[in-house]
C-alpha cells in the first residue's frame, strides 16, 4: 500500500497515511479536525530491473568486454609479464 502525505489547511502540520489506491482522500486532520490538503509525493528512487538489484548490474556492454580485455588469463602461463628478456 502506497503512502500519501497531506498537510492540514488550518494547523500546517504535515501528516502520513498509509492508504490503499482505490481509498478516498482524507479530509479532516487527526490533530485539530482542520480541513487537510493531500501533496504530491516524490516518488521512489529505486529502479528494478535486470538480473538483480546492484548498480553493478546496468554496467554498458562495453565495460563489461574492456573488463575482459584488462583480466589476466588464468589459463596462459605468468612468465611473460615477470621474466627477463634475452
């Protein structure tokens, strides 16, 4: 259920109710019973989408193949890189 944020006209306190969709606005502040006036809420940051839910996961194509290219090959042999040349 979402949460929908009002603010009453007569004591400018600001309140929170947790709401279903299809529920009706509230119209009188639980504090003073003043006339309340619901806010435009910012919404949620959050994006889902991919395989899972790190930042790591919406890297482009092309880090991820500049990635491979930077790994050493695990399978070729360490000498190249450490040993001395004749």
């Amino acid at each position: 259920m979402p949460t929908y944020e009002y603010q009453c006209q007569k004591c400018k306190k600001p309140h929170e109710a947790l709401q279903s969709i299809t529920a009706k606005p509230l119209t009188k502040c639980p504090k003073c019973g003043g006339r309340l006036k619901r806010l435009m809420g910012s919404g949620s940051g959050f994006i889902f989408k991919g395989s899972g839910f790190y930042i790591t996961d919406y890297r482009k194509k092309s880090y991820h193949e500049a990635k491979k290219k930077d790994q050493p090959n695990s399978s070729g042999s360490s000498s190249s890189s450490t040993g001395s040349k004749t």
